[in-house]
C-alpha cells in the first residue's frame, strides 16, 4: 500500500516539467507562460526537423514526386478539324504535356487555326524555312507553362522546353522531327546535323540538374541499328550513332509504337 504522503509526492514527480534544467531561471520563466510554452516547442521542432535535414544533405522538400501525364504523336500536317479533335483529346484524357510533329504549317497559320482552341493549355511551335516538310510544336497545361523558364528551337525540327518549379526539381521537354526519306545525301547530313543538337541539348539539360523527356519522330530504325551493332563486319552508320550515345547517358527507352486515330 502507499499513503498518502508517498502518493502525494508521486503527483509532484509526475506534474515536474523536465525540461529545460531547473537551474535555467531564464527558460523557466518562459516555459512558465503557456502561450510562450508553445512557441518554445514549435521553435525546438523546426530546430530539429533542420538538423536531420542537413545531416542528410537533402532538403525537406526533395522527395516530393510529380507526375505528368505526357504523349507523343505525328500528326502528318495540321489542320483545323485536327486541331479541334486535339482540343477534344487533351481534354478527355487530361493530358499535361503533347508534343505534336510533323506539322508542316506555317508559325502563321499556326496561331490562327490553334487561336481559341485550347482553353486550358498553351501552344508553343517551331517550324523550319521548308515548313511544307517539317515542324514540331509543344502543347503545355497552362498551370505548368507558368513555369516555362526557357525555350529553344533548331532549324524547325527541334524544340526544347525547360520548366523550372523549384531549385531541385527541374523539367526539359525535347520534341523532335527529324528529316523523313532514305536516300540522299542532304537527308543523312540533316539527320546527323539534328542528332548532334538533340545530344547537345541533352548535355546541357543534364549540367542543370534537369529531368529530361525526349519524344518525337527520329525517322530511324533501332533494327538496323541492331544489325549493325551485332555484325563485326559492318560499322555503326553516322545517323545511327545516336543510338549509342542515348545509351551510354542512360537516355535508351524503347515504347511499342501506337497509332491513335484523330479523326
């Protein structure tokens, strides 16, 4: 059994406040006013979740994740019922970012056929002097284009956006068209000419701490690619080297290619 006395001292024991050390007048005396009690323990609390924070070199905020909803297709000229039919597209499966080739439209044109047309996104194209054969554009919910930080093109058959939502994390889309055919030797040199912007856009993304998505038309076959990689005989064909130095940044992500009928 216990009396009282020894019950008595057991409350004074549990009721004792251990922190900070009773010989801290100062501390105490806080502690002591309850509203100055909380903000005492909001501040040791912050002091804390900054330490762990810097001890695991990461910011509170690095694991966060974002998630895009991002689709690729060749649109083999555009036109106004195919732009509606894209209005209609990105709208019912909620689509953030659609990167669209082969536009062969002039930047004109362009922004007359798309004005109007996307009430919840942004167009951004490019197109080369030969528009009739090439073009890309970019098409970005208007909420994530508030984070556009830089636009580039090259020659009508690239384009590069790179978003910036804060210091870690960091977006660059790459659409591309490259030249189409199989002969000629402008049609290599061109190919060739876009494969060394693509990587050097690539590089560039990758000094930046950026996330990189590269989509598009390459106008290429990974089955020769394979030939030629698999045969001693025969040597990596130059437009085909990309094929290599995609692999060896850790950019190499082949998708079964599907069809999706706009019209």
């Amino acid at each position: 059994m216990i009396d009282n006395n020894q019950y008595n001292n057991n409350l004074n024991i549990s009721n004792t406040t251990t922190y900070p050390p009773i010989n801290d007048t100062r501390k105490q005396n806080i502690i002591n006013d309850s509203k100055h009690r909380r903000n005492y323990k909001k501040r040791k609390r912050k002091k804390k979740i900054k330490n762990n924070n810097n001890s695991n070199g990461m910011n509170i905020y690095t694991n966060t994740l974002h998630f895009f909803k991002v689709a690729t297709l060749n649109i083999r000229q555009l036109n106004d019922i195919k732009v509606q039919n894209l209005a209609k597209y990105l709208e019912k499966n909620d689509i953030d970012i659609l990167s669209i080739t082969e536009t062969r439209i002039s930047n004109k044109n362009l922004k007359f056929i798309t004005k109007n047309k996307f009430m919840n996104h942004q167009v951004f194209g490019t197109v080369g002097a030969k528009f009739n054969e090439s073009g890309t554009l970019i098409i970005v919910k208007k909420e994530l284009a508030k984070h556009i930080s830089k636009l580039e093109n090259y020659k009508g058959r690239v384009l590069k956006i790179e978003f910036t939502f804060s210091e870690q994390h960091k977006l660059a889309i790459i659409s591309v068209y490259n030249k189409s055919g199989d002969r000629g030797k402008d049609c290599i040199e061109t190919r060739i000419d876009i494969n060394k912007e693509i990587m050097r856009m690539i590089k560039d993304s990758k000094k930046k701490n950026q996330q990189v998505i590269l989509m598009g038309d390459f106008n290429l076959q990974y089955r020769k690619y394979l030939q030629q990689k698999n045969s001693n005989r025969t040597r990596i064909s130059e437009q085909l080297k990309i094929f290599d130095l995609l692999k060896n940044q850790n950019y190499l992500m082949f998708v079964k290619k599907y069809l999706i009928s706009m019209i």
